[in-house]
C-alpha cells in the first residue's frame, strides 16, 4: 500500500501554491501536512483526494494514478474536510448508514451505534443533526470514517470543533488505525500527541521546492 | 511543423499579432467588394424591389453566428479532450462576435419581414431558432461572466457549449415542425428570391469578409486573455514592456 | 453500483420527506401559475382550451426552475456532494440517481395535479389524457436537463437566475412537442407523432445528460 | 450604371428605412465591437502594467 505524489504543481487563480511536490508515504505512517494559512495544505489534501486536478503531476495510489485506479482508490480512501457533509435532517444513524451506502457498502443499525456510542452520541442517537452542535456533528462524521473501514484516511483540520476530550479521543483513533497498518494524511493547526506513531512531516510552503529533509526521512523510514 | 509548437501561448500570441493586421486590411477590402457588389452589380428583383439587398447581410450574418457557435464547440470538445488551454480561449475570444453577428441576422431579418410580408416578426422557424440561439449566446456570456475561477469558467462553459451544439440542431428541427402546425404554409427567407450568380457571388464575399473580420477580433481577443492569464511567465512579463 | 444509485435516490426522498415545504413550494408555484391564466384571458372555455396545453407546459417549466436550484445547492454548501462524489461509482451515477429523485418528487405530483388544473381550461377527457401522457414523458427532460444546469451554477453569485437563463432555451423542443401533443389531440390531428419525438428527446437527455452533469460537478467543485 | 442619381440611390425604391435600417445597424455593430475591443485591451494592458510595476516592487 503506498500513496505518492510525482512531481505534482497546483495553482489557485493566479497564484502557484507549489510545484514539483514528491511524497511517499506507507502503510502505518502518518503524514502530519504542515504550513501556514492560505500555503495550500487544503488544495493539497484536495489533490490527494481526487477532488481537484493538478495543474501538473500526478497523485499515484501503489504507483498508478488515481485517475485510472478510481474505483479501487476511493473504496480505500474517505476524505473529511471543514464541511462535515452531515445533513441536518437526518438523524446521526442514518447520516452513517448513508454515508457508507455511498461507498457501496451496508451496515445495519446494530453496527452503526455501539460506533456513535464511543464517539459520546449515545443521547442524540435518534435526533435530527439539526440539533447537534458543531463538534457533535465532526463527531459523527468521524463516525461514518470508522464505520466505513476505509483504509486510508484524508482529514482537513478533523479537531476544530472538538473538545479537549474529543482531541484526545481523536489522538487514540489516529494511534489505533496507524498502528494497525492504516494510513492518515492529516492537517492541524492544534499541537497533537502522537507518540509511538511514525509520523512524516510535509511543510507547504509558496512556490514550493522539495523539502529534501522531508523527503529523505520519508525514504528512510520506508 | 510540429503543431504543439503553435498551441504554445508565447508562440501563437506573437502568431497572432503578426496576423491581426492582414486579417483586418483583407476584412476591409472584402467588404468594400461585397457593398459594391450589393448596391452596383446586383440587378434590382423583380418581386421584392430593392428591399432583397438586405439579403447581402443577412444571410451573412446568419451563416456566421452558426458557423460560430460550431466553431466554439469543436474548440471545446477539444479542450475538454485533450486539457489545451488555448482551446478554451478562442471559445471565450469568439462568442461576443457570434452573438453581435446572432443579432444582426434577427434585426435584418426583421427589416426584411416588415416590407415583404407586412410584420416584423414572424413565427418563422429559421428566425425563431436564430434567437433561440442569440438565447444560448448570452446565457454562455453570462456563465463566464459569473465564474471567477478562470479555469472552472474554461471547462463550465465549454459543457455548456457542447450541450447547446447538441440541442440546436434539435431545436430548428422542433421550431420548424411547431411552425408548420402553426402556421399552415411555412414562409421561407431564403427561396423568396430566385438565387442569381452574381447574389451568390456576393453573400459569399460579404461571409468571407465577415470571416476575416471573426478571425481579426477573436486574435485581439485571445491575445489578452493570453497576456492575462500567463502574466506570470517571463515572456508574458517582455510582452508587456513592449506593449 | 446499484447500491449507490439506490442510496442516493432514497436519501433524497428521505430528505424531501423531512422538510416537506421545500418541494410543495415549486408545486403550489406550478398551480397558481396555471390559475392566474384564466384571470388575465378571460373566462371564454374556447380560448381557454387553445391555450391550454402551452399554459401548463409553461408553467411546469418554471416551477421546475425553482425546484432545480436547490437540487445540489444544499448538499454543496454542508460538504456531503463532496462526499458523494468520492464514491468509487462515477459522477454520472450520481447525476441520474439525483435526477431521478428530483423527477420523483417534482415529475410525479405534477402528473396527479395537472388533470385537475385542465378542468380548469375546459378540457375534455381525451385531451386531459394527452397531457399527464405528455408530462409524464416530458418531466423527466426538465429534471434531467435542468440538472445539468444547476450542476454548472453550484455556489454562483445569482445562480438562480442564471440557472433560468442557461435552461430555458434548452427546454424548448419538450415544450414545443409536449405542447403540440395536447393541441394535435384538441385539432383532431392525433398526437402520436409528438408524443414519439418527445420520448426520443427524453431518451437523448437520458443518455447524455447525467454524463454532462457529473462533469460539471466535477468541475464546480474544482 | 442602375442608379440615375444619388436621391433614388438613398431611396432604394421605397424601401429606404429597411435596406439602410439592415447596413447601418450591421455597421454601428461591427464599428462599435471594435471600438470596445481596442479599449477593452488598452485598458487590460494598462492594467497588467500597473501590476506587473506593484509586483517589481
């Protein structure tokens, strides 16, 4: 399993966000995307979603582009960005039911809520997400990412809205997905303890050369 | 000749500008022709007087504003097929001249209707797909106009494009059989006038006029839109030193 | 596949049944378009019978404007098209199931309303017969067609009215062959040829329109 | 030579208003298409210029 980037360039309007981006990462490592705002760590996470198209490049999932392994790529991978794509009328089982029937998959509500009861939903199982806040909301979309059992794990800033609990929370999940062989690609703005999990750093910045640091640490721990 | 060398934004963009100038003096010296032709050789008709010149325009400007839109839509399918930037700008640099030459053809045609069959619209199907398709000219306008992200209003657009190139011939097609229904006998622009070589010879020097003038515009056109989104090259940067 | 397409036709039912005032509204637009009619011809059954056919095809146009715009407006604006576009199922899928559930929540009611609404302009059985044939061949166009529309206006400044703009013109042969079926059958001419060249239009937007869609939305979310 | 004088030339036999309705419209049209056109680019270049100085800086 290994997700890579070859020479890949983005450009927003008229701005390019960077170029000749090389990434390799495996499976059991985390990679912990950093820069500051507006650099591009979200355009980003949307090439490596299959979201956008790069300007130049390719996103290669075990060394062929995603464009001709579509199907087999996005049944291994779920992308969580800023929108959690929770609707508010629906209740948060059935947010989860429909979310992994999307990915061609079926869960019936026996499976689905002992998930929401640790992600801390265990009052608000049968309500309309309407009345959920926020950080109860990523909550269940976090929900449908582990109910899915995808392999690979895209997430957009997945703490903004959590609470000291749920940060926590959140820091064990990661730990236990990558510890058992899963794959994350990940930003935050929030410090995050991840000890015992092999994390590779990637600084975005503008106009964007290869951080060989980065690089080279990536390679070595592969 | 490699063709890629001239799909090269720096290479067509100077292309281009060693053009504009021919293009223009043959688009002047054309239509100067096609009026002498219109109001010195051609013989005044028999059944609509002089009123039937309106045909040297008309019938011009029609040939043009579908011609135009085909155009657009092979440059699109193209850029849709093969990601050349390029393709997408000489759709964008052609459209506000296919919707002047929409124009005309309807204002003609209406000039035209008034005198020979007393309205100045009639439910004629070649008329009323004309401003279906003027329709079409502004709505794709107005979808550039509303995107911002240049690259998403290349390829929006462009969809759109192809699903009008799809549908106008279905169009005529349906605005022909309703006016049939409709009107009992189908009243026709272009077999009022029995067709002589010299009318002939004359809305085919005002189309190529018309095409020379299409070919001028749209260049200038692309030559901004070129400047504008490769502003950040080092060419793009001497290209605007000089200019 | 059909899993998804299943999913996605259920969820917007499922949607559509949660907030019920959302779709009544293109629907009472639709009946309140055709009323007003006789109030600004007159009452006189003779001419409110000639203009029936095109009263009613006219204002199920509009009314299915209004329902377009919000077909995939929401679901932009929380994230969960994101989410539905990372189906490993294409984009085109996508298109036909939402299609299909606009059709069955905006198509299908106005099937039940409109043989009242010709009681209304004085129509006899047959004819009243010819236009629910005709609606029922030429509502699925609207959807589908319109959907491509409002694929290619996601999250735009003025999209409504732009959406209104880029569809209408591309509506006019359903509504000149539906049209022209109900007064063939009122003329005595029989509407069979209308009604056929309406269903081969219907089957060209079947083919190509969810195809044209799913690339737009691809790109709008771009 | 089919115009006797430059009175019948302009009168087209009646049909005056039209045909120079049709030629003068189809010529204000092109004449004003290239007149926004050339300020149009004027303008963008202008433009371009004005920020490619700002960027210098």
């Amino acid at each position: 399993m290994r997700l890579s980037t070859h020479n890949l360039a983005c450009q927003r309007g008229d701005r390019r966000l960077f170029s000749g981006l090389q990434m390799d990462l495996y499976a059991g490592q985390l990679l912990l995307v950093q820069g500051g705002n507006g650099r591009g760590k979200t355009s980003f996470l949307r090439l490596l979603a299959g979201l956008s198209q790069p300007e130049a490049g390719e996103v290669r999932w075990n060394g062929e582009s995603i464009s001709r392994t579509r199907e087999a790529y996005y049944q291994t991978m779920v992308y969580l960005a800023h929108a959690n794509g929770v609707k508010d009328d629906l209740t948060p089982v059935e947010n989860v039911q429909i979310h992994v029937g999307l990915r061609g998959q079926k869960r019936t509500q026996a499976e689905i809520e002992p998930v929401l009861v640790r992600m801390g939903l265990a009052a608000c199982l049968d309500l309309p997400a309407r009345v959920l806040s926020f950080g109860q909301r990523r909550r269940v979309a976090l929900a449908g990412l582990l109910v899915s059992g995808a392999m690979l794990w895209i997430l957009d800033e997945p703490l903004t809205g959590l609470d000291v609990r749920g940060v926590a929370e959140m820091e064990t999940l990661l730990r236990e997905h990558v510890q058992a062989g899963g794959m994350v690609v990940m930003t935050t703005h929030q410090p995050l303890r991840l000890q015992g999990v092999d994390t590779v750093p990637l600084q975005i910045g503008p106009l964007m050369q290869v951080d060989d640091l980065v690089s080279e640490s990536a390679s070595a721990e592969a | 000749m490699n063709l890629y060398h001239y799909a090269a934004p720096a290479t067509f963009y100077r292309m281009a500008g060693r053009w504009i100038p021919w293009l223009s003096w043959g688009a002047g010296l054309l239509t100067a022709m096609g009026l002498y032709i219109s109001f010195f050789v051609a013989p005044t008709d028999f059944q609509q007087g002089e009123a039937y010149r309106i045909i040297f325009i008309h019938v011009p400007a029609a040939w043009m504003s579908m011609f135009i839109y085909l155009v657009m839509a092979f440059w699109c399918a193209i850029g849709l097929a093969f990601n050349t930037r390029l393709s997408y700008l000489m759709a964008r640099a052609l459209a506000p001249t296919g919707a002047l030459f929409c124009f005309l053809a309807l204002w003609t045609g209406a000039l035209w209707g008034k005198p020979m069959w007393g309205a100045w619209w009639v439910g004629d199907a070649r008329l009323t797909s004309q401003l279906i398709l003027l329709f079409l000219y502004v709505g794709i306008m107005a979808l550039w106009a509303a995107i911002d992200d240049p690259k998403r209003g290349d390829r929006a657009g462009a969809l759109l494009i192809l699903v009008g190139a799809v549908n106008v011939p279905i169009i005529y097609f349906s605005v022909k059989w309703w006016n049939t229904l409709h009107q009992g006998s189908s009243i026709n622009l272009m077999k009022a006038p029995s067709m002589a070589t010299t009318m002939l010879v004359g809305m085919l020097v005002m189309a190529i006029a018309a095409w020379l003038y299409t070919i001028a515009v749209a260049f200038v056109r692309v030559r901004g839109l070129i400047l504008e989104r490769e502003r950040h090259t080092d060419w793009a940067q001497e290209a605007l030193k000089e200019a | 596949m059909w899993r998804f397409l299943i999913t996605v036709i259920r969820r917007d039912l499922l949607l559509a049944a949660r907030r019920k005032g959302d779709w009544l509204t293109s629907q009472f637009f639709f009946v309140m378009v055709v009323s007003l009619f006789p109030l600004g011809i007159g009452a006189d059954p003779e001419q409110l019978r000639r203009v029936a056919g095109g009263v009613l095809w006219v204002a199920a146009l509009l009314a299915s404007l209004l329902s377009l715009q919000r077909l995939y407006a929401d679901d932009h604006r929380d994230g969960s098209l994101e989410q539905m576009l990372l189906s490993p199922q294409p984009a085109l899928i996508l298109a036909l199931g939402k299609a299909t559930a606009h059709w069955l929540i905006f198509g299908l009611p106005l099937l039940v309303i409109a043989p009242l609404l010709g009681l209304q302009f004085a129509l006899p059985p047959d004819v009243i017969g010819t236009l629910v044939i005709s609606l029922a061949i030429g509502t699925p166009i609207l959807s589908l067609l319109g959907g491509v529309g409002a694929a290619l206006t996601l999250g735009l400044r003025g999209g409504g009215t732009l959406l209104t703009l880029l569809i209408l013109p591309l509506y006019v042969p359903a509504l000149i062959f539906g049209a022209g079926a109900v007064d063939g059958i009122l003329a005595g001419m029989g509407a069979e040829a209308q009604l056929s060249l309406l269903g081969a239009f219907m089957g060209l937007c079947l083919l190509l329109a969810p195809w044209v869609t799913g690339a737009a939305l691809r790109v709008s979310v771009d | 030579m089919m115009w006797q004088s430059g009175a019948e030339f302009w009168s087209m036999g009646g049909y005056g208003l039209y045909v120079w309705g049709s030629f003068g419209v189809t010529a204000l049209g092109v004449i004003l298409e290239v007149w926004l056109l050339r300020r149009g680019q004027r303008s963008l270049v202008n433009r371009l210029q004005r920020m490619q100085r700002w960027e210098a800086q």
